[in-house]
C-alpha cells in the first residue's frame, strides 16, 4: 500500500477555524501485479515509466481550498502568542501541505487501493513533484527534530515514512516504519505498516523479515484491506525460500479470502474463479498459475492431494477440482502427458462421487488413448461405469441435470465394456478363467442394460433400437458364468415375457408365440431364448435335494412346461425333435405315460412315420430312410415308450411297442452305422429283445390262473418269437410245469425232453429227469421212467437220493420186463448201498432170483453168500435191525447154499482108495453142514425142519455110501472081510448121527411144529431103527373088540 489518505480533528481557540479546517480522508492500497513479483517496484520506477501521463484531471478547487486553508493557518500563527497553540498550527501547515500534495496527485476522489491504474497515476503525478515532495519531507524531520515527543509525531513519521517512500528511499522508509512501530505498538497503522514492511523485505530480498511482516497483517484486527496481498505475498516470500508446501497454504488461503469477500452464490459443480469480480479475477489467475508452479517442483499430483487432505480453507471443496485441473494443463504445456494424466486420476481418486470426477474422465481418456494405453482407457471406462452408474453412490445424490449430463457416455461406455468383456470371456478357455470372465461380462451388460433402460424412459433419443440383443447377450453371460436360476429368468423374460411359466394356461402360452409382425430378429431372439431357457434348466438339476422334494417337483414342472411350450411354439425348429426326444426321457423318469406318448408321436410324425400302424418290418423299411440323428430319435423315443408300457405292466401293449423299437435297431440298421456304433446297437437290440421276450412271459404269468393252456402257448410263444432270450428257458420250464399241474403228461414230456436236449447244462436241468419220471410214472413208460432216475442218481446231491433213484430205477426196469437192465441196476445198488440193511438184504436176494432164472446158480450162490455174509457182519454189530424179512432172505440163502453142497455131496462117489474120495465128500458134507447150521442158527420155521433132515440125510447117506463104497481090489477073502468090518466101524458113527439128528427133528413134533420134513425124519428113523420108530399103530376097531 502505497499511502493513506488521513483525517485529523483538531481543536482550536476558533471555531470557525475548526469548521473550515475538517477534512475527510480516505485510505488507498496498492493493487496486485499477475507477473510473478521479483521485486516491488518503486515510485520513482513508476514516475520514469509515465513521464507523459497527463495531471490536468487533478480539480482545482481542492488545491484552491488548501491554499485558502493555509493563508488562515498563517495568518493564525503569525497573531497566536500560545507556544501551544503555535506548535499545533504549525503540525496543521503540516497536515495542509501534505493534504494539498496528495490532492494534486489523486484529485478530488480517493482512488481505489486494489486499483493498479489509479495507483500508478498517483505515483507520475507525485513523482512529477519532486520539490513540493522534498519540502514536505524537509518539514517532516523539522517538526520531529523541534517537537520530539508531541503526540502527533505518530502521524507525522507515518507520512515521513510514506514520503521517503515515494522517493524510492526504501531503508530510511523502513527506518522510520520500525521507529514508529516501536514508539507506538498500538498504533492505528499497523496494519498497513506491516504490510509496507512485508513489501519492503521482500524487494529487499529478505522473504524470511517479509514473512513476519506479512504474518504481523494477517494477526491483526482489521486487516481486511491488506488480507489478500498479503496471503498472496506471503505464499511468494515462502516459495522463494523453497518452502513449498506452506506456499501453498498460503495460496490456498488467498483463494478463501477472496471469496469470503466475494459472498457468491457458489455451487462446486459449476464454479470458476470467472465469477469473481474484476478485481479478483486476475489474483485468481496469478495464484493459481504459482500454485501449478510450486506443486510442478514437488510431487506434482501427490503433492496436490496432500496440501487438499491436510488443508483447512472453508471454500476448498468449491474450487479444489480447479486447482487439479490448472496443474493438468500446466502440466500439458510443458509435455508432461503421464503427469497430468496422474493429475487427472489423483482428482478421480480423491473425488469419487463429484460430477468433477466424471468430467475428468474424458480429458483422462483422451491422455490415454495419446499415449496409446488402450487397455488402461477401457479399464477407466469400466470404472467410470463402476464409479458413476445408477447403482452408484454418486447417482443416487445427483440432480437430475448431472445424471442427464453423464447419461450419453454412461451408455456408450458400458455397451462397449461389455461387448469388450463379453468377447473377452469367449477367448478364454473352459475353466474357472471362463467362469469369472463371463460373471464380468455379465456384470457390465446388467449395468448396461440398467442405463439403457433408464435412458429409454428419461432420453430416448440416445437408443437407436430395443434392448432384445443386449438381453440376449447378457442371458447368454449368465448361463456361461454358470448362474443357471438368474440365466433362465432372463431367457423366460425374453422368449414368454415375464409371467411366471409354470402358472400359465395352455392359451396363455400360445399367446405369447411371437407374432407376426415382430421384426425376423426379434423372433429369432426370442426363439433362441426359449430354446435357452430348455437348455438352462437341465443344467440346473437339484442333485442335493431328495427325490420326493417339492423342490425336485417345481423344478420338473417348469423342465416339462419349458420343453412343451418350444415344442408348440416352434414345431418347425430342428431342435423342437431334440427337445421333444429329452422331453420323452423326462416323462419317462417322471412316470407320464401321456406326455411320453405325446413327444414319442410328435417325433415319429416328424419323420413321416405313421404311429398308429406301425409295425417292426415297417420301422424297419422306414428306418432306412431316415439320417442318422432322426434315427436316433426315433430310437429313443420308440424304446422309451415300449419300457414305459414295460413298466406299467401293460405286457401286450410292451410286447407290440417292444417289436417297432426293434425295427429301428435291426441288422439292416446295425450295417449302416458306424464301426464304433454298431456294438451299442447289437447291445441294445439284444437287451430290447430280451425285454419283448419278458414282456411275452409275463402275459404269461398273468394266465396261470385262469387260463393255463393259453399260459403255456404265451410261455412257448417266447422261444419262438425271440428264440436267444434268457426268459426261454424259463418260460419252457414253467409251461412244462403247468403241463405236469394240468397232468397233461405226454405234451409235459415233449417240453421237458426239448428244454433237456437245448439247455444241458442249465440249472433247471438238473429236475428235469424226476418231472420226466413223473410223467413216465403216469403214463405207465416204466422203462424211460428208469433211465431218467438212472440220470437222477448220477446227478443227485445227496448219498440218499441217489440211493433212491438207483433203486426206483432198477424196479422200474424189472416192472418194465427189462431183467438186463434191472439186473445191471440192482447190481448197482448192491455194490454202492450196504444200507439200509433190509433194502439191501432184498436187492442181494433181487439178483440171487434173477440168476436163479437165467439158471447161472454160480451166481446165485455169489449173492447167497452175499446175503449171509453182510447177515453175519450185521448181526455182530446191530443184532436188533435184523428184522423177520432178513432172517428169512438169509435162512434162504443159507439154505440154497447147503443144499448146493449138499448135491456136491451126494454127487461125489466113494471110490478107491476110499480115504481120497472120502476127503471130497466129507469137503462138501462139511460146507452143506455149515450153511445147515446156519439155518438152524436162524430158526426160521419154514426151514428148520427141512434142513434137520437133509442134515440127517446127509449122515445117512455117508454111511450108506461107506458100506457101498468100492472095494480096493486085489483083496483076498479074508483082507475084504477085514475091510468090510472097518466100513462098518466107520459108517456106523454116521448112521447114529443121523439117527440123532432125525430124532431131533422129530421131537419138534411135541412142541406143536409139524411138516413133512418132520414126517419123513419119522419115516427114516422107522427104516433106521424100526424097534423104536417101526411100531404100527393100532386101529381103532381093535380097540374097540377089546373094549
């Protein structure tokens, strides 16, 4: 500031001295330079600069004023005798010529302190004045120099200091500021003092003294006049020292100064330093131009961002994006592209949510895209949709005005983010990468889709067409991103609208098929979506929940409904058949038999075939005119339908559905695939075929009851129809079965002897020979009856059973007439079966007779001694199983056997020497007498007597044939006489052994035993011993003449 006008009141013996003499005056500062201030100019600078700057606008009748003011004052003091009063006119000359100069220098009006123009026309009018200046400072030191201590020296050193001033005497000037400033603390110019000191150092060069200066200004009161300049000058004193950072506080306070003074209606989001008033403006310029300065010589953007973050200037959040924004350019017109582009990002990062933070962006972009970052421009874009979109912090404070302002490069950014991310995620590979990317790239099509909706309903005019595409797409990101439940919302909402599917009519549906006048892409779309949305609810199976869950149950509800409404709605679309194939498999697993003859015809109808006369050889012929994918569905269509039936126990209906199944998998079809196809169809007409084979037994089944004959027809009926089947041989065993319940033998016979020679080695083989034997047993065929329990024998389990059958089998055989084979089977068993011991007692006996008929009596005797001998082993061991029936089959044997030595016996002849043929005969008696023994052993009736005799006999007939043995020749009378009295000594013990034996025999006939075995034992006891047995019995007409 370069000087003040000032008004003193001063008292005086005259009153109208006082009233002439009052003066108001007025205070001018300096204004503000825009060049960067190196050094403050002086007045004598200005007064050399504007040598011909014109004063004649200074009035006349101010000067003309002083000057009568003067001529009183000196006419006062010339006539005033008070040393007093003297002294105070004196300082009022004084004041006078001081009032007087300034009036010459600003005229009548009081120039503008912040008016640079007025300021430097004082300074040329003051300088002009050089001698009036000097006089007045001469006065100045005189008053001070006389007067010393007088109050109004305060007044007068602050003019002196003005004066010097304006000569450009800047020390002593500075001198007499720091005189009076200590003399007078409280002085009414401190302010400005302090301000000239600040000017005054820092010409001087000494920023650290200016900045005391300036800070002593800005700690008083009242320092509005000088608050600006001195901030500002401050800000440069600290920036010349290097101390940047409180440069820019302080330049950041100049900024808040001037707008407190400025009292705006201010807004941040539309606010420029512009609005300041004139004075101002260039200020503003200036600061911010040394602002971009200091912060280019720091850490340029991260320096700006400190100083705002640890700032606390009111209006800072008004012009802070300014401040970004001046250093960006700042930064530009040195070059500095990457660091006005980190200016630009500091301010977005800073800022989120302000509209300045999204105008910065595009400058940003545009850096980018200079410095050919592409990539970081689409991430910026990505992040402006992130940072600024509807869902943004940022949107839902903003006015209406900011949204519409930002709509246009919302849109274009986010469709072009998410075209970029979507196509971005098709290049990946499968994978978790795939998953992510496309999750982005659903991300960004919401968010588009959200703006463009938006921008349907607040600005039309930025869409070009419908959303149907963008949908689409961002349907499609969400099945690729595996988010099947919001995917099939999506596709539903496209295809049908978004009435819940599962709770629309039939007409419903229908009313939602595309019309006509939809445009060909649209219907394209919305037929891509249905079919999408088919495709996203199979891959939504709830595999987690149980089978019986209402969950599973919606869910194949609306599989169902999907497929259905595709199917109606595009019945002419290829994938219709694809769907309907799936949709066969699903009712299939849901047990819907109707829907499952729906899609089953809708598909063969498809592919021209007629369902309602369609046989196997028809499918067949068809099926070869069908390519290999209608084929196929053909295929699984026809057999899901024939299993169906299969299930539901509907078996005709099976066995019918099963036969045009097989007329698409037959060998004609099998030839025609492919190599590596050609095994799963042989498999799968093998296992079609077993079915139809089931599902012909199985009607079967249903007949046993009622009507059996059928039954058998139905079960033979599958080896005909399907002659490899697994079910043939049980549905050959079961109707042989039904034919032995129905005893319907011979037809039993001719099955079973047919399953015996096809299926050898077949499990139920094993009883086919005894339902055989049955059916012989009844029809009366003993002998096929024996072979087949010959069979049963060799493959029975069990020791018993096979006992049994070998015995039943050699009985047949005898029943049959068949004795050689009996024979043989007996034979068998009396080898293989010691027990039990009576059936074996009787088979022994069995083959005795039957070689007692073939008269092989060698034989015969085998099996005696046979019997006699497991007799005697048995009745060692378990007397008491020997039962009636064995003691008689063993007394016969023995009794066969000693009647055959006895035969042996009689048939030898005693010849000589008597002693060699009487050792055979005694040989044979011996062995016949043994086997008599044991007849007498066993004590049955029926053989005792006859074998005592023939025992008897037998010593009778020894002795007999003794005395009648041949007589050794060459033996004279009386050697022959010799010899016959030792015949007699030796037949003699013999006879009496029959004597005895006969005896005993006949002794039987006391215990009430009597046969004519007994009878004849008396009759030779009688020829024997007729003393005592040959007594003739007296009659009874004798006895009575005695009587």
């Amino acid at each position: 500031m370069l000087f003040h006008r000032a008004s003193h009141s001063y008292s005086s013996l005259h009153s109208l001295l006082l009233a002439l003499c009052i003066v108001l005056t007025g205070c001018l500062s300096t204004g503000n330079r825009s060049d960067t201030p190196s050094k403050r100019a002086t007045l004598a600078d200005f007064a050399a600069e504007q040598q011909a700057v014109s004063v004649a606008q200074v009035e006349l009748s101010e000067s003309q004023r002083a000057a009568k003011l003067k001529a009183i004052y000196l006419q006062l003091l010339s006539l005033e005798p008070d040393p007093e009063v003297r002294t105070k006119l004196e300082y009022r000359l004084v004041q006078i010529n001081s009032e007087a100069y300034e009036a010459q220098a600003f005229g009548t009006d009081i120039p503008d302190s912040n008016s640079a123009h007025s300021e430097r026309l004082a300074l040329v009018k003051i300088k002009n004045d050089e001698q009036a200046l000097q006089q007045l400072i001469d006065d100045y030191h005189a008053l001070l120099q006389r007067f010393p201590n007088r109050a109004e020296n305060e007044h007068i050193r602050y003019q002196l200091a003005k004066a010097l001033d304006l000569q450009g005497q800047l020390q002593p000037s500075l001198n007499q500021m720091e005189l009076l400033l200590s003399r007078y603390p409280q002085t009414k110019y401190f302010v400005e003092l302090n301000f000239r000191r600040g000017e005054i150092y820092y010409n001087l060069e000494d920023y650290s003294a200016a900045i005391q200066a300036y800070h002593q200004v800005l700690n008083a009161r009242n320092n509005e006049k000088y608050r600006v300049n001195s901030l500002y000058m401050q800000g440069w004193s600290h920036f010349k020292l290097g101390r940047f950072y409180h440069a820019d506080q302080s330049f950041l306070k100049v900024f808040d100064a001037m707008l407190t003074l400025e009292n705006l209606e201010q807004s941040r989001d539309n606010f420029s330093f512009e609005q300041l008033s004139n004075r101002h403006q260039n200020l503003a310029i200036d600061t911010q131009r040394v602002l971009s300065i200091s912060l280019s010589q720091q850490q340029q953007s991260l320096s700006l961002v400190e100083l705002v973050n640890h700032s606390q200037t009111q209006y800072l959040p008004l012009y802070q994006h300014l401040l970004f924004k001046h250093l960006a350019t700042f930064l530009l017109q040195k070059d500095l592209i990457f660091d006005a582009q980190q200016t630009y990002q500091a301010y977005i990062e800073l800022a989120k949510d302000n509209i300045w933070a999204a105008r910065f962006t595009l400058p940003l972009l545009d850096l980018l895209k200079q410095q050919g970052k592409f990539n970081e421009a689409q991430t910026l874009k990505g992040d402006y949709i992130q940072q600024f979109g509807l869902t943004s912090r940022f949107w839902q404070q903003a006015p209406l005005a900011q949204q519409q302002e930002l709509l246009p490069k919302l849109l274009e950014f986010s469709e072009e983010h998410s075209r970029r991310l979507y196509a971005h995620a098709q290049s990946q590979s499968n994978g978790t990468v795939r998953i992510q990317a496309f999750t982005s790239a659903a991300s960004a099509l919401k968010a588009y889709l959200e703006i463009a909706r938006y921008a349907s309903v607040h600005s039309q005019a930025l869409l070009s067409g419908n959303l149907l595409p963008e949908e689409s797409l961002y349907a499609d990101a969400n099945f690729e991103a595996q988010d099947y439940p919001k995917a099939l919302q999506l596709y539903k909402s496209i295809a049908y609208g978004d009435k819940p599917i599962a709770l629309q009519t039939s007409s419903e549906a229908q009313a939602h098929q595309p019309s006509r006048s939809v445009a060909a892409q649209d219907k394209e779309i919305k037929q891509n979506a249905a079919y999408a949305a088919t495709v996203t609810i199979r891959k939504m199976t709830p595999s987690n929940i149980t089978a019986n869950s209402v969950h599973t149950d919606d869910w194949r509800l609306e599989r169902n409904q999907l497929d259905k409404l595709f199917i109606e709605h595009y019945p002419q679309d290829k994938r219709a058949l694809e769907l309907a194939t799936h949709a066969a498999k699903y009712a299939f697993d849901d047990n819907d038999l109707t829907a499952l003859t729906q899609f089953k015809n809708f598909v063969l109808q498809s592919h021209g075939l007629d369902t309602q006369h369609l046989s196997t050889n028809q499918a067949s012929l068809q099926a070869r005119q069908l390519s290999p994918v209608a084929l196929q569905q053909a295929q699984v269509v026809s057999q899901l339908f024939a299993h169906k039936q299969y299930q539901d126990k509907q078996f005709k209906l099976a066995e019918n559905a099963y036969g045009v199944a097989l007329g698409f998998v037959d060998k004609n079809i099998e030839s025609r695939a492919k190599t590596q196809d050609r095994l799963t169809i042989r498999k799968t007409r093998k296992e079609m075929r077993e079915r139809l084979a089931s599902s012909i037994y199985l009607q079967a089944q249903a007949y046993k009851n009622s009507q059996p004959q059928l039954a058998v027809q139905t079960l033979l009926r599958v080896g005909q129809v399907v002659p490899e089947s697994e079910y043939r041989s049980t549905a050959e065993f079961d109707a042989a079965n039904l034919l032995l319940e129905q005893k319907n033998w011979q037809q039993a016979v001719t099955v079973l002897l047919a399953f015996e020679q096809n299926y050898p080695n077949h499990k139920y083989s094993a009883s086919i020979p005894a339902k055989l034997t049955q059916s012989y047993e009844a029809l009366g065929q003993w002998q096929l009856a024996a072979a087949q329990l010959l069979v049963m024998a060799e493959r029975a389990d069990t020791p018993e059973l096979k006992r049994e059958a070998q015995y039943t089998a050699a009985d047949y055989y005898d029943k049959s007439g068949n004795h050689q084979k009996a024979l043989q089977a007996f034979r068998t068993y009396a080898n293989s079966y010691p027990e039990p011991f009576n059936i074996a007692q009787e088979v022994r006996y069995k083959m005795s007779e039957f070689y007692r008929i073939s008269q092989e009596t060698d034989k015969q005797y085998f099996w005696f001694r046979k019997i006699l001998n497991f007799h005697s082993k048995k009745n060692k061991v378990a007397p008491q199983q020997i039962g009636a029936r064995e003691i008689e089959l063993a007394s016969t044997a023995a009794f066969g056997l000693a009647t055959a030595h006895q035969t042996t016996f009689n048939q030898v002849r005693l010849k000589a020497p008597l002693q060699t043929s009487l050792k055979r005969k005694q040989k044979a008696m011996k062995q016949a007498i043994h086997y008599f023994q044991q007849v007498l052993t066993m004590e049955l009736a029926q053989y005792v007597p006859q074998s005592t005799y023939q025992l008897a006999e037998m010593y009778r007939q020894l002795a007999a044939d003794v005395m009648q043995s041949e007589r050794p020749k060459n033996l004279d009378e009386l050697a022959l006489e010799e010899y016959e009295i030792l015949l007699e000594e030796l037949a003699y013990p013999f006879e009496e052994k029959a004597i005895e034996i006969h005896e005993t025999n006949s002794q039987r006939a006391w215990q009430d035993i009597y046969d004519r075995w007994i009878a004849q034992s008396f009759n030779k006891l009688a020829e024997m011993s007729p003393a005592l047995y040959d007594k003739k019995e007296r009659s009874h007409d004798v006895i009575d003449t005695m009587y």
